[in-house]
C-alpha cells in the first residue's frame, strides 16, 4: 500500500508513543520496501521538529512555527499556503520557498515573518505531506534525446521528462496524460509515463478527455460496485420506523431533479407544505465500497450530455421518487399561515408515492412561492420555480441542526468581493443604469442583487451585464458551523435536497438517523421534561449535548476532513464544467469571423477588456494594436485616450472587434478593434449608445 506523510500525521498524537511497527499495521505496509519510506518519512519529520523520538517510539509535538496546509499558486507564479486550522490567515510562500511543492499539494511550512497591517504572513515550504497530482495533462515536446512534457496547468510543476515512451510513435504538440513516476529532485525534473495520447493541440475535440484527466474524472463504475448496486435495487420497499405519507398530493419536478418532491395541501388557516427527499442513506452503508466511491466523487454533473454520476445508475433509480412508485424518503412538513408564513415544521422519515410529474408550478404553488419570495426567501431564484421551496427546504433543515447544537456539513457562501462589485456598478452607470455611485458604501444582500440583475437584464447589453454580474458571486461551500449564506439571505442552510447529487447531503441523513435512534430529548435521564427533537417546538430548549459524548466526538473530529475534500472535489467538478464552457464558447469564434459586438468592461495602461455578447466571452484588445495614435491611460475614469485624435475608450462603450488571436487550452483571446462607421437609425438620429469606430489609419 502506497502512504503519503499526511496519512502518517494523522496515526500520530502528541499524547502518546507509537513504535514503527504498529504505524506499519496500520498503514497496512507488507513491502519492505515502503517500511524504508516510512522510516525515511519519520525522519524527516523528526527533522523538522514536528516529531519526537524516544526509545525506538514517535509522538507528534506542537511547533507554532510549522504550520500544516493546502497550497495555492496563481498561473503568474504567487503561492500562499491555506492553513487547515479555522480562521487561519493565509501564509504567502517567500521566492525561492516552494521547493518541489506543486499547486495543491498539502504541506508544511515554515513561518518566516508574522502577518502586519499589510501585509500576510510569510513563510517556505519544509516538507510536502500529501500529494495532489498523481496525473497531469500537458503538450509534448520533442527534441533529439528526450521526450519532455509542458503542464497545460501552468500552476504546475516545470517539464517533466517522459520516460519508457514510444517515441517514433509521438510528435511535438501532442496533447497527453501522464502519470507521475518521480517527483522533482533538487534540480532534477519529476519522470513521467505516458498514459494515453488525446489528441492534437490544434483539435478542439480532445476537451472532454482532456478536462476528465485534469481533474481526475471518471464517468463509469467498476463492475463489481456496479453490481452491489443492482443488489441494492432490488430491496423492496421497506416501511419500517417510517411515517406513511403516501396520502399526500405529492408532485415532482424535472427542474429539480428526481430526489426532491412537493406536496401542499390547503387548510382553514393556511397551508400544509411538504417537502421530501430521496433517503439515499438507506441504500449506501458507511464504509462500504459504494459509499467509499461516492465520497471520493463527491458531486455528480453533466460534462456535455455526458453523465458524471454520483451514485451508480441502478442506485440513482432505486431511490429517486417517481410517479407511481413506494419511496423511502426524507419529509420536512411544515405548517403555513395564510400569508405563506412559516409557524411550525417537523421532520421524519417517510414511506412517500409521488402522483405526477410536472414542468412548473400549479396555481396552488404559484401562489405559496410568490408569498415565500415576498418574505425574502431565495431572493435570486426565478419567479414561479421549484427552486424557491428547495431554498426553503434546506434553510429549515440548517436551521434545526443549529437548534440541536450540531456541527455541520452547512452550506455557505461568502459575500461578494467589493471590488468586484464596486466595478460592476462602475460598469452599470457606464451603461446607463440606475444603480448606485460605485464609491458608495454598501449594504449588500441578495435583495440588491435581484434588483441589479432586473436592471441588467432590461438593458440593450443586458445578457453581457447579467453574465459580469453573476461573475462576482462566489461559489458556495461547506463548513463545520452554520455561516451566512449571501445568495439565499439566510445564516443556516444544510445541503439536504439533493441527495442523488452531493455526498453531503447523505453526511446530514445520517446524522439525523444518529438523532431518531440515539438522540438525548431530555437534559438528564431522571428529568421528567422532554422535548421533541424533530420539531420546530424544541428550538430554544435544548442546552445540552444531543447525542452520546463518543458519538459527538466521532462526528466533530470527522467532518473538518470531510468538509475539506468534499470542497476541493466540488470545485474540481466546478472548474472542469466552466473549462468545457469556456472551450464551447472559444471554438465558436473564429479569426476569419464577421466582427462582433462588444462591450468594453475593463480598462488598464495596457489595454482594455471586451465582453463580446455572443458567444459570450471576455478578450484583451492590447495598446500596441492601436497604431494610429499614443493612447495614454486615465485611471480615474478609466479610460485610453489618444493624444492627437482624443479618441477615448472607457467602459461602457461598445465596439465592434475582429478576433486575433485564440489561445485554445488557455482560453486566452486576442481582440483588435474594426473600423467602420455607423449609420444613423432609421428616425435619423444616433442611437444611444453608438459603437465606436477604430482610430483612423
């Protein structure tokens, strides 16, 4: 079994010894081979002074000037290390400091100066713990003695030599995937074996298997996993300890998936909601090679038509709620006055039969979400979408786990960057629209957004101002303690919709089955006040521990390393369907191509962004391709401004541009302004907002 250092740490405790016999049963080590790495590994520890060494035994011991983390660097060359400790500040890594540490990979590091006012902390890499590449995909080079190979991730390593490779069968430019042999050495390059070659440079059908390796996806399951699923299957329907509720007008959605479901039921005060979802726990045990294998995918999408499951496809069916069939499920059903308001709310495992499939909301539903819109509720969703009672849903679901004082996995989103955010709204007035001066302070929330967004999208650059606009929200993310989430107004939301689609959504399900079965409804065991943990009426009345202490701990020491991959493995998943978009988009542009109308979004001393609208994409028409004239920068508009002609170009305006130059794999584009002239409208006047034309020649 192949061990990384991080694996080592994890066996080690400042509290007591372990002799290297013991760390090798438990790292599962037979090969004597590996007994000498981890006694090197040891070593090196014990070197950096994280480990202690006494009569032949290891103990871990605190050092405040090592400090573990992830490793961050940008495509120019900036590296900073995000510690594994909450609230950490990022430590950024010195010139010289990576040593052989690659984007990614965990590390320990060396504080060198403590953070000021201005300044990060900044420190070196000492010891690369784990590994996150142990796969890469890169061009080919090719000279007449070696076969070397140039990362497509710039964030990555240097060239790596190509070892054991077919050579007469390879030529320059080729893109492959390799696996790494040996990492760097000192100066020696890291060794690499070819895996497969996926294409040309200059063949845009390579992307799919090209975006599959980067990001380490895999679209199948391995027949034996295939198999235990079909198992899984063929269960019956099983009722026990679950509330029946197939009386219940349950409806589903294809919006929202095959794991969620409504049902609403009019009442003399109000509304009687139902929620519901797929009890995938009841399917996947923990530890089993299944659960195992969702855990390491973490999130399922659609790569181009193409499934990325979760959950193998017997699975996926057995438990997604379909019309017509006895479901195990997951009820939140919730008590609604008659302005839509939520009064009370209890959760339960479920026996559900959906009756129908439907493309929108009813009328009844119409009615109920435009009420919860009203309130605040999923301020940024459609009007008239499903959506908005899934935003309901997990807001109670997060909520109630905050209730019962348990720690997490909660969903969260950060704010948006201000800066972002303030040049958006430069931008906005550029084009016209009424929003606020972009040196205002302000109090944002989605309510803004959603007013922007409306703003943006009356505009005649409308889809251009939209898209820009949702640029600046950040993604959301996972955390151990309920954290504000900006998009959804709300400080407590639990991923619990979407079983079928995100692994932390089976993490709550069994954290509740620990409450139905083991929770504590009572302070202490003689006190005759009892309250009912899987109602709203508990909130307020729980001071004490739910479940067991070994319970609690288990959970609170393991959910900070399930929260850490299950968030690195989303945005992989993330950045690889944004890759392919942006693929998509660039290889509809051509430079032989009729011009295209942009819009200028950003401007610096070197030249000035272009969003051009269809496809939507953002390219950098630079200075030196204005050769009529010496354009200077005025920041404070911002704005290029020629010193002979005063031709001006700032943001806001828009332009007709050529493409120039495409740098596919990077998705890099190259613009250069057309000039041509503008007729007036047909009522003989300018329009309002009027292109401008390419300095005179």
């Amino acid at each position: 079994m192949q061990f990384s250092v991080q694996d080592l740490l994890d066996l080690l405790s400042p509290e007591r010894s372990v002799a290297p016999k013991v760390l090798q049963q438990k790292l599962a080590i037979e090969q004597a081979e590996a007994g000498e790495q981890l006694q090197l590994a040891l070593d090196a520890l014990e070197k950096v002074n994280l480990v202690e060494k006494t009569q032949g035994r290891y103990r871990l011991v605190f050092n405040d000037e090592i400090i573990a983390g992830r490793l961050r660097c940008s495509s120019k060359g900036f590296c900073f290390v995000t510690p594994d400790g909450p609230e950490s500040e990022e430590i950024f890594v010195v010139e010289g400091g990576l040593k052989n540490a690659w984007n990614g990979d965990r590390v320990l590091v060396r504080l060198l100066k403590k953070a000021s006012r201005r300044r990060k902390p900044e420190g070196e890499v000492v010891l690369v713990t784990e590994r996150a590449n142990s796969t890469l995909v890169g061009r080919l080079a090719v000279d007449d003695k070696l076969l070397m190979v140039l990362p497509l991730d710039d964030r990555l390593g240097n060239l790596l030599e190509l070892v054991e490779a077919p050579k007469a069968e390879l030529a320059a430019d080729q893109i492959v995937e390799v696996q790494i042999v040996r990492y760097p050495l000192g100066r020696r390059p890291a060794k690499s074996r070819l895996l497969r070659v996926l294409g040309s440079a200059n063949d845009p059908t390579v992307d799919l298997d090209l975006v599959a390796s980067r990001y380490h996806l895999q679209f199948g399951f391995d027949p034996a996993l295939v198999a235990v699923a079909a198992e899984a299957a063929a269960l019956p329907p099983d009722s026990t300890g679950r509330e029946d509720l197939r009386s219940l007008p349950l409806v589903c959605f294809a919006e929202t998936g095959r794991d969620f479901a409504l049902s609403l039921v009019r009442e003399d005060t109000g509304w009687q909601l139902g929620l519901h979802t797929s009890d995938i726990a009841a399917f996947v045990a923990a530890g089993s090679p299944i659960d195992l294998e969702g855990y390491r995918r973490a999130f399922a999408a659609q790569l181009r038509g193409q499934p990325l499951p979760l959950w193998p496809a017997a699975l996926g069916e057995r438990a997604a709620l379909l019309p017509g069939v006895d479901r195990e499920s997951w009820s939140v059903i919730v008590t609604l006055d008659a302005q839509a308001q939520v009064r009370t709310y209890r959760w339960t495992r479920s026996l559900v039969q959906v009756r129908t499939q439907l493309d929108g909301l009813a009328e009844d539903h119409r009615q109920v979400a435009a009420a919860l819109t009203a309130q605040g509720v999923a301020p940024l969703a459609a009007p008239n979408s499903p959506q908005i009672f899934v935003e309901l849903l997990e807001s109670l679901v997060g909520q109630h786990l905050a209730h019962l004082h348990l720690k997490g996995p909660f969903a969260w989103q950060a704010a948006p960057e201000g800066t972002e955010v303030l040049d958006w709204l430069r931008l906005g007035r550029a084009c016209g629209l009424e929003v606020p001066e972009a040196e205002a302070p302000l109090e944002l929330d989605g309510q803004h957004y959603r007013r922007w967004l409306e703003a943006a999208a009356a505009h005649p650059s409308g889809p251009t101002l939209v898209e820009l606009l949702r640029a600046t929200l950040p993604a959301a993310q996972l955390s151990a303690e309920p954290q504000p989430y900006f998009e959804r107004n709300s400080t407590a939301v639990a991923p619990w919709a979407r079983p079928l689609q995100r692994y932390a959504d089976l993490l709550i399900q069994r954290l509740l089955v620990q409450v139905l079965t083991e929770g504590r409804d009572r302070k202490t065991p003689r006190s005759k006040v009892s309250v009912d943990l899987r109602a709203s009426s508990c909130q307020g009345l729980i001071d004490w521990p739910v479940l067991k202490p070994k319970q609690q701990k288990d959970w609170e020491e393991a959910i900070p390393g399930w929260i850490a991959h299950l968030n690195t493995r989303t945005q992989q998943i993330r950045q690889a369907l944004a890759d392919l978009e942006g693929f998509e988009r660039i290889g509809r542009l051509s430079t032989e191509g009729e011009p295209l109308r942009g819009l200028i979004t950003g401007v610096q001393s070197y030249g000035f962004f272009v969003a051009v609208e269809e496809p939507f994409v953002e390219g950098l028409v630079h200075v030196s391709g204005l050769k009529d004239d010496w354009y200077t920068y005025q920041a404070r508009e911002p704005a290029l401004v020629g010193r002979r002609s005063r031709r001006r170009f700032q943001i806001g305006d828009l332009v007709k541009v050529k493409v120039k130059g495409i740098d596919y794999y990077r998705q890099q584009v190259d613009l250069m302004v057309v000039r041509e002239e503008i007729e007036p409208s047909g009522g003989g006047e300018q329009p309002e907002s009027p292109l401008l034309t390419a300095p005179e020649s």
